[in-house]
C-alpha cells in the first residue's frame, strides 16, 4: 500500500508468517523494564530482537529508535524511527521523534520537515509547534564585544532544567536576551525575566566584580535569571554540551560552553556516597573547655567522642544547610551536624583525636582524614602560638578562626606525619633538613618546629606572608619564591619536603617546571609528600562534572582561580588555577622526576589527596603503585 504526505512517499510493506507472540511479548516486558531504569543499552537489545522476531511491530521500532538515541547511537536510532515509519507513516509522534533526533544531529531542515509531518497528522501537537518556532530563528553572526562586560552564571539542576542568571554591567536591572544551544543547535531564545536576588548571586571577584558592584550599588534584586527544561528528547546518557550566549541588537556580548555527563555525575554521586563527607573544627575554647562540631551527609543521628573513650559533653544534633557551592549534584542530600564539649584537662596523656561515631551502633563515620587530632597540652599549646592576622588566615581557609587554624595546622602535621609512616616507614620526626613549599603564614611550619628538631625553610610566592614569617618565627628560614622556578636553594638540600594545596593551583606548565625544581631540591634518599585535588575535591566543586570530564580527558583540568587577586602581578592573573589530577596521568607525567611510591585518596581532610614521591633511581619504575586507603581516581 502507497501513502502520500508532506510530498514523500511512503510504501508500506507486506509481512506474512507467524511469530511466537508469548516469546516477543517476554522480550517487549523486558525491554520495557530496562527502558524505565534508564539501561538503553539493554533496552535497544532487547527491542532489537522482539523487531527480529516480528519486524511488523511499529511501536517497537519507535521504542528501540529512542533507546539508540539515548545511548547516542544516532544513525541507529534513525533507521529504526523510518522502519515504524515504512510500517504505518501516520504516526505522528514517530515524526515528533525523528525531528528530535533531527534536530540534535543539526539537520535543521530534515527536522522542520518531520514537525510538519506531525502537525499535518496531528494538528494540536504542541511540542512540534513549540520545536517549529524554535527552527525558524536563524543563528545571527555579531561583533564580540569585550568579555568583561558580562557576568554570568548556569548549571544542569536537578530537575534536568538549565538554570543561571546572566548580568550585563553596562545595563543593570535589564531582562536580557539569551540563546540557549544543545550539542551546537539553537534550541532556545528567551528573555531572562526572572528576578533573582543579588545576594543569591554572591561575590563576583576581580575587576568585573568591580565593575558589577559599581553599576548595580543600590540594587538588590536583579531582573536576569532563567529556568529552560531540558527537552526529554535530549539524551542523558551521554554527554551534552550545553552553550549560552547572551546578544542584544548588534553585538555577541557573552558566550560561554559547557560539557554536562550524567555518568560523569555518577560517578561523583557513587564517590560521595563511599567515602562520607565529614568536616569536623574547633569552634570555641574557653578555659580548658574545647567546643567542637561536625558537619556529615546523611539524617542519621551522630555524635562527637574520644577515639577509643566516651563521648562528648553536653551534645548537640540538628540539621544544618548545604555547603555554598558544594556537592552541586547532591543539592537533595542533607547535612547533619553534631555538637559537643571536649575538657581538654581530662585528656590522658600524648596526643589524642576525636572522632563521629553513629548513635545507633556506635560505628565510626569515615576514616582519619575525617577525625580532629588533638595535641598534647593543646591549651598551653594554642597559648603559646603564634596567631596571624584575620585577613591571613581568611585568605588561606575562608574564615578567620585563629582556633580553627592553628588545628587544621596540627591536622595537617598529624596527616603527614601518618602518610610518611604508612607509605615509607619513616617518622617525620627523625627528618633533618624539611621544606615547606608553600608554607604561607606557617600554618604547617610552626607545628614542624614545634614537635621536631629539624631545620625548617618555608618558601612561598605571598612576600607579605614570607615577611610575616621572617618576623615572627626566628627559629625558622623563609624565603619567598617566585612564581617560576629556580629558587636560590642549594640542590638536594631537603630529605622532606612537603608541599600542601600547591599542586592544586598550578597549571600543567607550571607543575612540570616545579616538579624539576623540587626534583633539584630533594636529596636523592628524600621524600616529597603534596596534595592534588581529585574526585573526593570535585565533589566539591561548583561545576563538578564539568571539572571531571577535563580532568579524565586531559588527565588534570585547571580552571582559573581568583583566590590571590592582589598578590599575583596584573600581567599574571591567570597564574593561580582550580586544578584536579587524575591518579593515572600523576603515574604516568609524574615518573618523569619521581617514582610515585603511594597515592592516598582523601587523607588531607577527606578532601585533597596525597601523594608520596621518592628519587627516580636507576633501577626500573615500580611496577605496582599502592593506593593506601581507597582506589584510583
């Protein structure tokens, strides 16, 4: 039989035979089970052979042709679409779906077509008059105008819709007009009608945040956020890239891209949920009573207690609000936190550490990285340390707690300590000659000349922080390094050296000229113990997924950072990065200067990981690599 429609041809075909209808029926009620937990891949499989034992079944060639486009095999699922369409051409939302695809793969014209199709058959479909209007706006070529003139800001939420705000410094409290595209196709041209409150916005650093701060001074809403659902034609299971522009009559003023992976996203979400995110402080001392909180994942109720002993005094449990800019694709996860009391003169003697264990069967949440160690005699201790000045402390860790820094200092000292033991059998106390590569204001140092006998140099780009040093802590050696290496130290002067949050700024470029350095530095029966970021510190990422495919494509991403404004020279402003490493590409790019002897996922605050170097030798690299405490990025 011959049909006609929109002008093409179709020709139905004449099937004859029987088939084992309870077999293709089983197949379909499979199939449709993996279609609705999201398998595609096994859908389309199982699709695929209920068609090859009836190849009659229109609807089911419409169903494998969407498992094939969410698994992004395109081709596939547009032969499979035309079968159902050879089949029975009046089919309207077989036309809907073949214009989808269509228009994904840019054939804009083959698309408005199908919609077309569909609306001559069925002529109230909504979504193929919605996609029409969508196709009759033609892409516009403009002149770039200057990048800093706009502030923007968007994220896949959640709920699978595109959601951000857009800000034009030069037209504040306006409703711009936005382009959205999906894999390089304009899916969407509105206006960013939505008022969104300026401190919902946050700080904008650098000079456009000057500049925004200057144009919008006595707003405090802004009229520029929007809200796009995602079609559910696009494809979850493989990456989408997701571009924004922002124009108005004449000129391009903003255009920004970016990759959205929901596996990426769960890979993330699989890492949270393994290694519990747990962030423990000291809030309060006063006298010899220490007050303490944790902040965890999860409703469960948890309190705070001696490793080994009793809980604390007077404890507290509640909820408490999402991190900002933090843990983005577990936005529905709740944080807990935990309260208590620790009388610091009832400790025993030597050093002791405090723990989060689970009301309900005492069970300890997380690992080390996720405790608080206390120091011996830790009031005469935090007495007799030396306290930076607020802004110092505030631009290495966001808050301007002398307590909190002088014990995320002894944290640190704990956990290098315990990575140099546990990888090397060595003790950090025995060490003789230590560099603290990055020292800043000595949160780390004061406790290396604190509980060692070591000759302690600290090195650091901040001048105002190394002359702080100078002044305050005599016992010690500090220079200020440059942003490139080399640095006027003698070679392999160090048999520790230890590099905390410095490898997490740096680019690719920078790294490899530091690794040389450092490589100089170290003695060859040395040690080089640093942090990198990796899949535990994207999870905390305000982009994570984003972050994470660069960071599996490349083998490290390193976006640019703000945090030293003020300190770099204006010629190097893209000095300082947000940078993550792949455990793989460190194996691989590092060996070139260092045998990597350990990796340890987390051990810096269940945040950053270690990573434990030794002198390349002469003899072969070794062939296995040990991740102490959880697996490879």
């Amino acid at each position: 039989m011959i049909f006609r429609l929109m002008g093409k041809t179709y020709q139905t075909r004449a099937f004859g035979g029987h088939s084992e209808r309870e077999s293709v029926a089983a197949l379909v009620a499979s199939a449709d089970q993996a279609r609705d937990r999201k398998d595609w891949a096994k859908g389309a499989a199982l699709y695929g052979r209920a068609v090859k034992a009836d190849s009659r079944l229109k609807h089911i060639w419409v169903q494998l042709g969407n498992c094939e486009k969410e698994s992004g095999r395109l081709d596939a699922a547009e032969d499979a679409y035309r079968k159902s369409l050879e089949i029975d051409p009046w089919m309207a939302d077989t036309h809907l779906q073949l214009g989808h695809l269509l228009k994904l793969r840019g054939e804009d014209a083959g698309a408005r077509a199908s919609y077309e199709a569909a609306l001559e058959i069925s002529p109230t479909l909504v979504d193929a008059k919605r996609e029409i209007a969508t196709l009759r706006i033609a892409p516009t070529v403009f002149r770039k105008a200057p990048p800093q003139q706009v502030v923007c800001h968007f994220a896949w939420a959640d709920d699978d819709s595109l959601t951000g705000w857009v800000f034009d410094v030069n037209d504040p409290g306006s409703a711009p007009l936005i382009e959205i595209l999906l894999n390089d196709n304009l899916f969407r041209v509105e206006r960013c009608v939505g008022l969104i409150d300026r401190a919902a916005v946050g700080e904008v650093p650098g000079p456009l945040g000057d500049a925004w701060r200057r144009s919008n001074a006595g707003l405090k809403i802004l009229a520029g956020s929007f809200d796009y659902p995602i079609p559910e034609y696009v494809p979850r299971a493989v990456p989408v890239k997701v571009t924004v522009r922002l124009r108005d009559s004449q000129a391009l003023l903003y255009e920004e891209t970016r990759i959205f992976d929901a596996a990426a996203r769960q890979v993330l979400a699989d890492m949270a949920a393994r290694h519990a995110y747990v962030r423990m402080r000291a809030r309060r001392l006063e006298g010899d009573r220490l007050d303490i909180i944790a902040e965890y994942f999860g409703a469960e109720r948890c309190a705070l207690a001696i490793e080994g002993g009793a809980s604390l005094e007077n404890p507290e449990h509640g909820a408490t609000a999402m991190p900002a800019n933090m843990f983005a694709f577990l936005s529905d996860s709740q944080i807990s936190m935990a309260e208590g009391q620790l009388d610091l003169s009832a400790l025993p003697d030597g050093p002791a550490r405090i723990e989060l264990r689970r009301t309900a069967d005492g069970a300890r949440i997380g690992d080390d990285a996720a405790t608080l160690p206390i120091p011996s005699n830790a009031v005469a201790e935090y007495a007799a340390w030396i306290k930076p000045e607020p802004f110092q402390i505030d631009r290495v860790m966001g808050t301007e707690s002398a307590l909190e820094y002088f014990f995320s200092g002894y944290a640190t000292f704990a956990a290098v300590a315990g990575v140099l033991r546990q990888s090397t059998g060595q003790q950090l106390e025995d060490r003789r000659r230590i560099l603290d590569w990055g020292c800043g204001v000595a949160r780390l140092s004061q406790h290396l000349l604190r509980w060692t006998n070591a000759d302690v140099v600290g090195i650091d780009i901040d001048a105002s922080a190394v002359d702080w040093c100078r002044k305050k802590l005599p016992k010690g050696r500090f220079e200020k390094a440059p942003l490139d290496p080399p640095i006027g130290l003698p070679s392999a002067a160090f048999d520790l050296i230890i590099g905390i949050s410095v490898f997490t700024h740096l680019d690719e470029s920078a790294q490899d000229a530091w690794l040389a350095e450092l490589q100089r530095l170290l003695a060859l029966d040395g040690t080089l113990v640093v942090t990198v970021g990796s899949l535990r510190s994207l999870a905390m990422h305000p982009h994570p997924t984003v972050e994470y495919q660069r960071m599996r494509r490349r083998g490290m991403s390193a976006d640019i950072g703000t945090r030293l404004d003020g300190v770099l020279p204006s010629d190097r402003g893209t000095y300082y990065r947000e940078t993550h490493h792949a455990h793989d590409y460190i194996i691989a790019h590092w060996s070139r200067w260092f045998d990597v002897v350990a990796i340890m996922p987390g051990a810096h605050f269940n945040h950053q990981d270690y990573v434990v170097l030794r002198h390349r030798t002469p003899r072969p690299p070794p062939t296995r690599i040990e991740f102490l405490r959880g697996g490879a990025a």
